[in-house]
C-alpha cells in the first residue's frame, strides 16, 4: 500500500486546495505517482444532471490521476455547508469507515495519496465523528496549511497543540498567502510564529495573481526533499 497524507488547515479558504495541487504537481514533475482524495465536498454545483466537486477535480487534474471523480470524492455535496450540515440536508449519512475503505483502494494503486479534509481538524462528519477521527482512522500524517494574514498566530498554534494532544502525527506547516502578499507587520508577525512552530515550517506559498503560477519557479517555496524525508518515501 502507498503512502498518505493529510491537508488540513487552519481554516476555510486557506489555500489547502491549492497547496495540495502545487504539491501534487511537484511530485508529479519528479515521477511519483500521487492519488488523490476530497473525502467530502460541500458547495458542489451541478453540472450535466450531478454534483461535480470542484477541489477533487482540480486535484483530480493536478495530479494526473484517473481514478474516477466519485471514487476522489464519495460524497459531494450541495449545501456550502460543514460536512454534516450539508450532508443532513441532503439526507446522507456520512461513513468514516467507508470513507478509510476507499481511501484504501486509491493508495494501492498510488505512491503517495493527497487526502484534503473539509475546513480545519474539528469540522463534524457525524453526530460522533469530526476530521480529527478520520485523520485517526486513516492513521496518515498531517500537513497543515495556513494563512500568513494577521490572526495565523493562534490558528496555527491551535490547530498545531489540537493534533498533538489527539496523537496525530503533523508532517509540518505550510504558510500561504491565498488573497495577498503579506504586509509588514504580517511579515513580523510570522517571524514570531515560526520561532513557536512545534513542527517543521516546510513551505511558503508566495500569492500568486490570478492563482496562476509556473511550475520551475516554485519549486524553492515547498520543500518536498524535507516532506519526502519526513513521510519515509525512499
Ligand atoms: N498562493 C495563492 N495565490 C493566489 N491565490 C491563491 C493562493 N492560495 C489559494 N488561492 C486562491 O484562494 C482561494 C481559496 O483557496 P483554496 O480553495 O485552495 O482554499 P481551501 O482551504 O482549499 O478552501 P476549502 O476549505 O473551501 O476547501 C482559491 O480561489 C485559490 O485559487
Ligand atoms: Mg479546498
């Protein structure tokens, strides 16, 4: 079976779409066969008479992946929702070991699987479950995605002790800069949130305008030798 990993993030719109398709094409670009998985995907339109979630399609894309769009995303959703809220709405029960099941079949067929979470780590899935459980059932590190806009201090130190203090196992952080360069007192302020980051900062996403970006320029902004390294890929 191949590896997993986990994005998450601080929050909603932090880049972790984003984040997890620059990795997945710079892993790519290096020859490894990389899957990936939006487990649940909430806001989804329709299009041709069916949800079509947009994250598990840019993904999809980014990765050169072929597996089929509903077995990268099992549930999609329509409410723009949490998971359960919108899962409630549409009369579906969500289930985390099926989810684990599928997660399954796509790292068999893939080095590595890139599974992005909904919203940050205590999203609800379930009555019972939020993200926090799955990450623990798929029993896969975490990559946590954040923004390097002013209130990432807490987020982050947040998200970072949450996951500790539940035994997930945090690969490391990534600062992205979803809707604008930093300013300077940003930049200080994430100076001071490096020096209290309890894991390794592995990346720094720069803006890009109009998300757009070519690849051989941004190879420097993600350290994937360290990622690798860390996730034990040889
Ligand atoms: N570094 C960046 N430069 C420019 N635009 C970015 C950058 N990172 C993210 N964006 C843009 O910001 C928006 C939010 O990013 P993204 O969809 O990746 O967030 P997310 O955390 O995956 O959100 P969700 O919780 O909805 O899944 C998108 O339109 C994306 O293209
Ligand atoms: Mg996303």
């Amino acid at each position: 079976m191949g590896k997993g990993l986990f994005i998450t993030g601080t929050d909603t719109g932090v880049g972790k779409t984003f984040v997890a398709g620059l990795l997945a094409s710079l892993l790519r670009a290096r020859g490894i066969d990389v899957g990936v998985m939006k487990p649940v995907e909430t806001g989804c339109p329709w299009r041709d008479g069916r949800l079509e979630p947009q994250d598990a399609l840019y993904l999809k894309e980014r990765a050169g992946a072929a597996d089929p769009l509903d077995e990268i995303c099992p549930y999609a959703l329509e409410m723009p929702a949490a998971p359960l809220v919108a899962a409630e709405a549409a009369g579906v029960a969500i289930d985390l070991d099926r989810i684990a099941g599928w997660f399954r079949d796509l790292s068999e067929r893939h080095q590595l699987t890139l599974v992005e979470g909904a919203g940050g780590l205590m999203v609800p899935l379930t009555d019972m479950a939020d993200t926090t459980h799955l990450v623990q059932k798929l029993r896969i590190p975490v990559l946590v995605v954040t923004r390097t806009s002013l209130g990432t201090i807490n987020h982050t130190l947040l998200t970072c002790h949450w996951a500790r203090q539940k035994r997930l196992s945090i690969l490391g952080v990534v600062l992205n800069s979803p809707t604008g360069p930093p300013d300077p007192a940003e930049e200080a302020n994430l100076e001071a949130l490096a020096a209290r980051l309890p894991t390794p900062l592995l990346g720094r996403i720069p803006y890009f305008p109009k998300a757009s970006y070519d690849l051989s320029r941004v190879r420097e902004s993600l350290d994937v030798d360290g990622l690798l390294a860390r996730l034990g890929h040889p």
